[in-house]
C-alpha cells in the first residue's frame, strides 16, 4: 500500500502521516514515511531528537553530483542503494528525510528534483514496503509518471471552507493526473461536522477530532505518537486504511484489521 498525503498547510498531514507509519508498524507491517516536504517535521512528529534526524537528501549536494551529474543530468540515476543508506530505522518503521520535490534550491534544483523524483519512482515502483509521503501541499510537483504508482491520495482538510476548498482543489489537480483513489480526512472536526457542498470533494473516509492530548503537549513536545487517545487515532487509521482498501481491492491488499498489540 503506497500512499501519499497532502492538503492546506497546517492541517495535519505531517501528523497524519506519522500516525499511519506508526500504526501500520505496530501492525507488523514494514513501513517507509518519507519526508518530502519542505518544513521537514516528519523525524520531530515521531518523536526523534534533533541530533538522529539526518539532513534532506536535497540539500546533500556531493550525492546529488554523484548520483546525478554536474549539468549534464543523467535521469535515471542508481538509487537502489539509497533507501537502507539514509533511513532512519525504527523497527517495522523507516523515516526517509528527502526534503521537498517543489522546493530544492540552491545551485543544483533540476539535479536534486531528478535525483528526489528516481529514488520516489524506485521506492513507489520497486518495493513491496508500505509507503507513506508527506506531501509539501498538493500532488503538482509529483508529476504523471510518479503519481501513476501510488495507491491513494490522503486529502486532509479542517473542518473550514477554505481548506476544504483547498481539498478539493487538489483533488482535481492529483484526477487530472490520474490519481484518482482518494479519501478525505476532516481533522480536528468536532462530533457531527457535516460537510459543506463543495464540488469535486473526495469521499470521507474519516473525521479526527481535536485531541486533548495532543494539544497540551504541543508546547513540550513536537511528538505526536504514545497519544493517551491513541484509541481514537487508531480508528481513523483503520477507516482510512479500509477506505483505501476498498477501493484498491483489485489490488490484493488488505488493511490490518485488528487492533494492534502495544
Ligand atoms: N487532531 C488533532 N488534535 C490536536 N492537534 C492536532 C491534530 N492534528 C494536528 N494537530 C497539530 O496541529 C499542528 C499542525 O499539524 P501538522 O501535521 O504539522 O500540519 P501540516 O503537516 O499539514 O502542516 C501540529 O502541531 C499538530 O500536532
Ligand atoms: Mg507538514
């Protein structure tokens, strides 16, 4: 199962994506969440110190030169090597710091979007793992062959008109490209949130509500997992996981069903 998140800013996709990486783990399922956007949050919001989260890919400008070329850009670049080389491994868990596809700057951009774009298509072409991509916002930069491989698209949105505008926006940008297994997910949405009717919104797959939990340790801690609501995540991760399993069941993929062990 490969998935991707996206969304407006703020909503909750870094937050989502570590939920589902962490569920899927506990699950026994061996993950990859890579961090594709450009705030790079994803290490902190499983709880990793500063010191063992590595530097993005895209701004490791000598593996770019090595891997791509130096103005000459080779685009099918070796890559194979690179998942196990720059992973974070946390048991059934691998974060993969990749920096954003959209914003890789400096001197060596088309090097570095070429180098992010070949180890994306390996990981989402030529591995069995389940994969989760933390999107910078919408699936633009991905572009149609990318995209082509990934499962589903996670649109999360706040129970707001303009993010749910946002939403659907994205929604049409990723069906144009043909991505078109999607689920929505209303975050922080308080009990009975009913949707407005905005065209081209995907089916809600789930609502999360504010947690408690979560919103008083965010002064202490950037970490979203070991939730005491953790119950409550756990489900929207289910609904969200069938939801994509429905629609992928021509697949042969099967969400976990049951209710993981720690
Ligand atoms: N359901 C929720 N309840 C409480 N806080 C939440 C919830 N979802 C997200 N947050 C918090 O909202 C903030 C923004 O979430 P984040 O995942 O970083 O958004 P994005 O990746 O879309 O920019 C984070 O501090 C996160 O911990
Ligand atoms: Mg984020």
């Amino acid at each position: 199962m490969k998935l991707a998140v996206a969304g407006k800013g703020g909503v909750g996709k870094t937050t989502l994506a570590a939920w589902i990486g962490d569920y899927l783990a506990r699950c026994g399922r061996e993950t990859w969440l890579v961090d594709a956007d450009t705030a790079l949050s994803l290490g902190s919001a499983l709880g990793l110190p500063p010191e063992s989260i590595p530097p993005p890919l895209v701004l490791d400008e000598s593996l770019i030169r090595e891997r791509v070329g130096n103005g000459f850009i080779n685009l099918s670049p070796e890559v194979s090597d690179l998942p196990e080389r720059l992973r974070v491994c946390l048991g059934n868990l691998n974060l993969l710091v990749m920096g954003s596809v959209a914003g890789a700057g400096g001197g060596c951009a088309c090097e570095a979007n070429a180098l992010l774009k070949a180890l994306l298509v390996h990981l989402l072409l030529e591995r069995s793992q389940c994969l989760i991509v933390d999107l910078e916002a919408g699936v633009e930069h991905l572009g149609r062959g990318t995209v082509a491989a990934v499962d589903g698209l996670i649109i999360v949105a706040e129970p707001s008109w303009r993010s749910l505008a946002v939403a659907a926006q994205i929604a049409g940008m990723a069906a144009d490209l043909g991505l078109v297994r999607q689920a929505l997910v209303l975050n922080r949405a308080p009990e009975g949130t009913l949707l407005p009717d905005i065209p081209g919104l995907p089916p809600l797959a789930t609502s999360i509500p504010l947690l408690s939990s979560l919103s008083e340790r965010q002064l202490a801690s950037p970490c979203v997992l070991h939730l005491s609501q953790r119950d409550i995540v756990d489900r929207g991760c289910r609904a969200i996981l069938n939801a994509m399993t429905d629609q992928a069941a021509s697949d042969g993929w099967c969400a976990p069903q049951s209710q993981p062990l720690r």
